[in-house]
C-alpha cells in the first residue's frame, strides 16, 4: 500500500491556556510526514517548505495533534499521497 506524504487539516488555534485563541478553524493547512531539505526549501517529497505549517511524524503524529493543548489543535485531515 502506498504511504501518504503528509495531510490537508483544519487546525484550531490555542492560547496559553490551552483554550481557543478566538474560535476560527483554519482548513487546508499542510502537515507534511518528510524532513526539512534546507538546501533545496522543500521537504523530502519535494513540497516547498514555505507551503508546510507543521513536520508531523505520520498519521499517528496527526491524531496525537487532536487532544494537543499546545498552540494549536488539529479538528480533521486528509491524508495526502505522492502523485
């Protein structure tokens, strides 16, 4: 089975508190499940690093940013595979 190479979101920003900062989801946030290529700017399945907004290691990564209490929170995503 092929593996993804990352995941489309919808985070929940958090405050200090753990609490919502102000309510809004923001949705197609990429997370992306390769290494930083410093040199090139992407990660290494060839996204640009500036279209990453988090290097999650997997899916399991993912689900563990749902019950996250720090900065953001993950609402739901979409694996996403090489095309």
């Amino acid at each position: 089975m092929t593996q993804p190479i990352g995941a489309y979101a919808t985070v929940l920003w958090l405050d200090g508190n753990g609490e919502p900062e102000d309510g809004t989801e923001y949705s197609d946030v990429y997370f992306s499940f390769g290494d930083l290529v410093e040199d090139a700017d992407t990660d290494s399945f060839g996204v640009a690093d500036d279209r990453i907004f988090y290097y999650a290691d997997g899916e399991h990564d993912m689900e563990r940013l749902k019950n996250s209490t720090w900065d953001f929170k993950v609402i739901d995503y979409e694996l996403e595979y090489a095309k």
